[in-house]
C-alpha cells in the first residue's frame, strides 16, 4: 500500500485553525519539531510518536535564532521534498514547514531566555544559542497546539532547558524524550554527519567509545570525575583527528560540572568535537552512576 503524502502547511495562521479544528474533534496531536535533513533518529521520534496521536505532525524550519555567527546556518541540510517523504513513511499526517519571515516577520522582537542552564556547555560554546531555541519552540508550541511533543537524548541539554522552559512557563504539554540514535559502529545519527569527509566518518565512532570509557570508569565508584575526562580526552586524541571543544560530567539536573567522585545521582556525560569545519555532539546519561 503506498505511504500517504503528508500535508505541507508553511502558514502559522492556517496552522493554528487546523490544530483548533483537530482540538474541536477530540483529536490527541503529537507533535515533532526538526530543522530537516530527516535521517532515522527523526524518523524514530515520529514513530513512537504515531503510537500516541490521533494527528501527528512534524515541523521542518531551520531556525536562524539559534545559529551564531560563522556558524552552519547558510548550508544546514535543506531538502524540504525529501523530508516530506520521508516524514510520510513515518505516519506523520501534516509537515508544517514556514519560512523564516512567517516565524519572524518584520518588527519581531519578543524572545525567550531560560536563566542558569543555558550558560554552560554548548550554553557556553554558542552564545545565544538556547535563547533561540526557546523562542522557536515556544512560538511552534503555541502554533501546533499539541498535547504532546517528542524530542530525542541526543540534544540533552536542549531537552533539559526546554524542560525548564516548558515547566516555568507552565506550558500543559507533556515532553517524551526518545533515547539516542546511532549509527551501528556507534556514531549518534544527525543531519550533519553529510559534511564528514571519508576519513572523518571513520575516525568518528571514538566519540562514543569515549563516553563508553566515561561511563565504564564511574561506574566503578572511586574515580573522580576529572581522571575519567582526561582518559575521554587521550582516548580521542589519540585515536582521531578530532579537536576537542569540551568534554563534561555533570549533574544531569544542574549541569554543574562534577570533578571529584561522584556519588549516587544521575549524571550526564557529553561532548562537543570538531572534525575539520563539522561540529558533532554526543552523550550518555547515567541514572545512577553507580548502579
């Protein structure tokens, strides 16, 4: 049976009426925000989330809010016709894909900054970074009106401060967050991993042995938290081309960095590294680093 095409909708205005229609028939909308260049990470979000919706749509909009200068923002993967089919197979009913001056029209000037959070780690790489994502997904929230909204592990510090936004602005949406795609050697999927030369793609897995390594040596109770980040650090210096941004364990609630042993609470493990011009992120999370 052939997949249904997905409507395309790029008007917030005419969105909003669909979702105030689907909302007056009783309909349950689960929602996916993605900037494109679908791969299977999204397409799993999208899945999981047609198990919990009546109507499910995607959003395609590469938010320029959140990139800062002399990032990727000019050539971000675009392939809006790709997307839309591949959101199709994956049971996603509307794409909703505006263009910029729709989201940000002449005059706009109100944005959203969640304090705290929002200053470390790629907080503290991009500035200004987080106050775009609040903003577009505050602004895609109110447009699609859903009763749910699924995000994936990957982004945990995007996760961790839409959370914060979500829940002090008392935002009545619940968020699923969706465990990590990866590539079989262990790469995390993303729609940048087009840019990595031949060589670089090989080289990239180590990210996640590094964090395997970061978690293997917490778990064993009595290492601090410094000495596992600087067996991550050799371990991808010496396997790899990769130039390291940052490397952190942290309290996954706070993100305060931890730097002697760590006791029993939840903790996040993350990276940002460089492979020529392409930036990868990447990270575990630890319920109880010593369970």
């Amino acid at each position: 049976m052939p997949t249904a095409i997905p409507i395309v909708e790029r008007s917030p205005v005419a969105m909003q009426r669909m979702a105030d229609a689907w909302r007056m028939a009783g309909k349950r909308i689960a929602f996916v925000p993605t900037m494109g260049g679908l791969h299977e990470g999204h397409t799993t979000l999208m899945r999981n989330a047609r198990h919990n919706a009546d109507v499910l749509v995607a959003s395609v909009f590469v938010n320029p809010t959140q990139f800062g200068k002399g990032e990727d923002f000019e050539r971000y993967p675009r392939m809006l016709d790709r997307d839309v089919q591949r959101a199709g197979e994956a049971g996603v009913d509307l794409v909703f894909a505006p263009d910029a001056g729709a989201m940000y029209p002449a005059g706009y000037g109100t944005y959203v900054d969640v304090e705290g959070i929002t200053t470390v780690l790629e907080g503290a790489a991009r500035p200004g970074h987080f106050r775009g994502v609040a903003t577009v997904v505050t602004k895609l929230l109110n447009i699609v009106k859903p009763h749910v909204v699924y995000f994936g592990q990957k982004d945990a510090q995007q996760v961790a401060v839409i959370m914060r936004m979500m829940n002090d602005l008392n935002i009545d949406i619940t968020l699923v967050v969706v465990p990590t795609v990866r590539e079989p050697d262990g790469l995390a999927m993303s729609s940048r991993n087009i840019y990595l030369t031949e060589q670089q793609r090989s080289e990239s897995p180590v990210l996640y042995r590094a964090l395997q390594l970061g978690e293997r040596r917490l778990r064993q109770g009595k290492v601090h938290a410094a000495d596992a980040t600087k067996e991550m650090r050799a371990l991808i210096a010496t396997s790899s081309s990769g130039v390291i941004e940052y490397i952190s364990i942290a309290d996954a609630g706070s993100l305060q960095e931890l730097h002697g042993p760590v006791v029993d609470r939840p903790v996040l493990i993350s990276l940002a590294v460089r492979f020529g011009t392409t930036r990868l992120i990447d990270n575990i999370l630890i319920p109880l680093a010593h369970s």
